[in-house]
C-alpha cells in the first residue's frame, strides 16, 4: 500500500518544513510515503524549504490559482504515483501529522472510502469567535444539504481511498472542502470521522483573510454542487413555495369573489396570483427539464472516473 500526503501551499515557507518533518514515514500497512508539495506561485522560498524537508516532490504553479487547483493537482499528481490512500493536509503547521494513522485507519481497514479529520471547534481558545459560528453554521447547513450529520465540514485535514479520489471532480475555482464532502456523500461513499488536534496559527490565514467574502465564494460552491446534484428537488420546492404563495396571496380574492361576484377591488392581488401560479409551474418544469441533464452528468462522471481509471492503472 502506498500513501501520498498531499500539501498545498501558497507563502508558507516558515512552516512547510515542519510540516513534511512531521509526516510520519512508518506506518502500519503502509509500504511507501510520499509527500507531495503544490507550491501555489509562492513568491517566498516555499519550495526551497519543502526539498530541504525531504519532500519527494513539487509541483510549482507559475502563479496563483487558488487552493482548489492545488487540491486537484496534487490529488492528480498523487494518483499519478499510484497511491491507494491520499492524505489531504494543510501547510501551516495547524494539523499534526503525527496522527495521520489515525485519519486513514478506517481506509485500511475497508471501513469507510473518506475520512473527516474534526476539530474541537468550540473548544479552540486560539480560533476567533466569527469563524467558529461561520464554522458551525456551514457545518450544520452541509449536514441538513447531504443527510449526514458531520462535525466539521471545513477541516483541511482528511484522507481518500483511491476509488473515492478517482471519483472526484472539483469544479470550484476557490476552495475544495464543501464540495468534495457534498460529491462523496451524493455518491453514497462510506464517510468516518476522526478527532484531530488543531494549533494555533503562525501569521494570517491565505485562504479566510476576509470573513465575509469567504462565506459568500464558499456559499456559491455549496449551492451550485447542490444544484448540480438536487435539480428536481431545488426547483421543485421553489416552485412549490410561489404556488403556495400565489394560493395565499388569492385567498382574499377568491373569497371576494364568491361573496360578491366581482374581483375589483382585488384586480392587483388577482394579477400577482396569476403571475406566482404561472412562474411556480415553469419552475417546476425547468426542474424537470434540469434532472434530465443531471442524467447526463452522472454519465459524463462515470465516463470521467473510467478514463482516469484507465489513465492511471497502476498495471499499466
């Protein structure tokens, strides 16, 4: 069995060295290591320092593209190599690595497909209030989206097996941690849960500068994946909610109506009525129409796995 420990990074040069340092190189059921560095168009010594540290390869962006390409090509790189279990983990030094045997325990024993390093989140002293609610919040709207009841949706610390890697297509131009847990539980892949430790940062965050404009880029994410994977269901409800209120809204009028025989004074409420019964229905018929082309998805998905299936035997 061969592990990859995939790192992205963008300006960590004073942590990635103690990070690749702490990557464990023994473990049980695991023959080789290999750590694997996406240097994100760091403009620091970043992949100096991964080399120094013993990492066995980098791959350097010639400018920065975002954590969610550097997840994706280091978990490419990282099937690439033939690795039958990926580790996905961050470069500051917040995650321990020690517990690594941990996070892909349930892997090797054929207990789960993917495995949730969580954090105890309202236990952190170090962390910020806003991220702990934003934390929550996301953690809590992700479960009700998918059905799963998770502990940490946000945590960068989290390991694959292979066939749940290769069955991995993240679209997301920002980040990767909503939308890769929505993709693997949508396909019904068998999730586990392990605590992690989680320290105090060194220096500012690259990803969460900005609280406000995090939520609202990783809020797309989770509404486009469950849009993407829900059409029926999105568009039937809201189709469903105008009806209702269209229903509301022309209670008065139908009332008026049936006691007096005429609409006046209601002619505006008859209108809007009208209008919320009418656009309700197309809704739902665009939601008809969208889980025709979701049909079409899951076929190119499956397509996608094959040909990676294909691309990266490791018989080959």
């Amino acid at each position: 069995m061969k592990l990859a420990v995939v790192i992205p990074a963008y300006n960590e040069e004073k942590t990635i060295g103690k990070v690749i340092r702490e990557v464990p190189r023994r473990m049980a059921g695991i023959e080789k290591v290999e750590v694997i560095v996406i240097d994100d168009g760091s403009i620091d010594g970043t992949a100096s320092e991964a080399l120094k540290a013993g990492a066995d390869r980098v791959i350097k962006h010639k400018m920065n593209s975002g954590l969610a390409a550097s997840f994706r090509d280091g978990l490419d790189a990282a099937l690439g190599d033939g690795a039958d279990v990926i580790v996905n983990t961050d470069a500051d030094f917040q995650y321990n690595q020690k517990e690594i045997p941990k996070l892909i325990k349930p892997i090797l024993n054929g207990e789960s497909d993917f495995v949730l390093g969580y954090r105890d989140v309202w236990g952190l002293e170090h962390m910020p209030l806003s991220k702990k609610i934003g934390n929550t919040l996301a953690t809590a709207l992700i479960s009700s989206l998918v059905g799963f009841g998770l502990k940490d949706a946000q945590s960068g610390f989290r390991a694959f097996s292979r066939e749940a890697a290769l069955h991995l297509n993240v679209l997301s131009d920002y980040t990767y941690v909503q939308e890769t847990i929505m993709q693997l539980l949508f396909n019904k892949n068998k999730v586990a849960q392990v605590p992690c430790e989680f320290r105090a940062r060194e220096g500012r965050s690259r990803l969460i500068s900005n609280i406000g404009s995090y939520a609202k880029r990783a809020g797309a994410t989770i509404l486009r994946t469950y849009v993407q994977y829900k059409p029926l269901r999105t568009f039937f409800l809201i189709g469903l909610f105008m009806i209702l209120l269209g229903l509301v809204v022309g209670l008065r009028v139908l009332i008026h109506y049936l006691t007096t025989g005429m609409v006046s004074p209601y002619i505006p409420s008859a209108v809007l009525t009208a209008i919320l019964l009418i656009l309700g229905f197309q809704v739902m018929v665009m939601g008809l129409l969208a889980d025709s082309i979701n049909a079409s998805r899951r076929i190119n998905e499956e397509c996608l796995y094959r040909i990676k299936k294909i691309k990266w035997d490791k018989t080959d």
